[in-house]
C-alpha cells in the first residue's frame, strides 16, 4: 500500500482496464497533488469508507463501468476539490445515504446505466454547484418532488430510458437555472403538465412522441419530440 508514496508531485492517474477488485484508505496515500484519476473498466464491487481521503486536490474521478454496488456513507470524504463524478455503468440500484454530500465543488455528475430504482432527497443534498446531471438509462419510475431540491445550479438533466410514470407538478421548482430537460424514451411517461416547468427558464425539453401534455401554459418552453 506504499505504492505511490514517492510520486507526490503526479497530478494524472490512470488505472483504468486492470483487474482491481478493492481500494481502501491507504491505497492513494501520498498522491496530494493529484488532479485526475481514472478507474473505469475494473472490476471494484464497493467503495469504503475513506478510500479517497488523501486526494483533497482531485478534480476528476472516472469510475465508469466497474461492478459497484455500494458506496459507503463516507466513500468520497476528501474531494474538497471534486468537479466531475462518473459512475457510468455501474450497479449501484440506490443511493440515499447522502454519500454524495461531501463533494460540494463538484459540476459534473454522470450516474448513467447505474440500475438505480430510486432517488430521495437525500441523494443530491449539498450538491449546490451540480449544473450538468446525467440519469439516463436507469430503473426509476418515480421521482419526489424533493428529489431535485439541493441542485440549485442545475442545467442540464438526462432522465431519458428510464421508467418514470409521471412527474410531480413541484419537481423543478428548486431548479430555477435548469434549461435541458431530456424524457425520451420513458415508455410508461404518458402526459406531463407543462406547469411542471413553470417555475424555470427552461430552452427545452425533450419527449417521446406520445407524451401528451395536460396544460396550455408552457412560459418559454420549446418541447421538441
């Protein structure tokens, strides 16, 4: 666990397409000056407590496509400086136990083809400077009108080829910067109220052909099919 103890000036670290089944605390122990860090296409089922706890300069984190099914309450403690997140691919199924609170600075969020089913107000909470939000293709049927609530600087939201049945009327009201709003391919998203998006500036939002809309007033809203 001393491996990289003498390279503390790396700033990129890319330890992608290995074979790495488990990380913990000592595992980046030196690497303080390390910006990027790429660990897509291993094979990481979980990520403990304090993995990441040395790297507080760390700006990117790529951990596409593993086999993650937990993260731990305090899996990304130390990313004081984290701007992008990628879990793509994953098989994480929930994430409510605010793991995600520790990365205040971070923009970029991509939770893409992660099997999550389901999303609480809990899950994004802290995340204020989050303006790029990627949930495409994932198992959600349902969303809180809470859920959205912490992502104040939000704008752009993919929640395309998922399940959701409907939107709550309230679910962009905390999203006042949001202006891409992606719903294709929601098979069971029959009708939308365009009051949903009263409350925001959004440019526009794109539907399924079949998604009927149950409201006149759409404000500026352009809704391409």
């Amino acid at each position: 666990h001393r491996t990289f103890h003498s390279l503390s000036a790396l700033a990129g670290l890319d330890l992608s397409s290995n074979q790495l089944e488990r990380l913990d605390h000592r595992t980046f122990q030196g690497l303080t000056k390390l910006k990027n860090l790429k660990l897509s296409s291993n094979q990481l089922r979980s990520i403990e407590d304090n993995t990441f706890e040395s790297l507080a300069s760390l700006e990117s984190l790529d951990l596409r496509r593993n086999s993650l099914r937990t993260l731990a309450p305090k899996s990304f403690v130390g990313l004081n400086s984290l701007t992008s997140l990628l879990l793509q691919t994953n098989q994480l199924e929930v994430l409510d136990n605010g793991q995600l609170s520790y990365l205040r600075k971070l923009t970029v969020l991509d939770l893409s083809n992660c099997e999550l089913m389901s999303l609480s107000e809990d899950t994004f909470r802290e995340l204020t400077l989050v303006s790029n939000l990627d949930l495409k293709a994932n198992k959600l049927a349902s969303l809180d009108e809470d859920t959205f609530k912490h992502l104040t600087s939000l704008r752009s939201l993919d929640l395309s080829f998922n399940r959701l049945t409907g939107l709550p009327l309230a679910v962009f009201n905390y999203t006042k910067s949001l202006d891409t709003v992606n719903l294709e391919s929601n098979t069971n998203l029959t009708s939308v109220f365009a009051g949903t998006f009263n409350m925001i500036c959004v440019k526009s939002v794109l539907m399924s052909p079949a998604i009927k809309l149950r409201q006149t007033n759409m404000g500026n809203c352009k809704f391409f099919y």
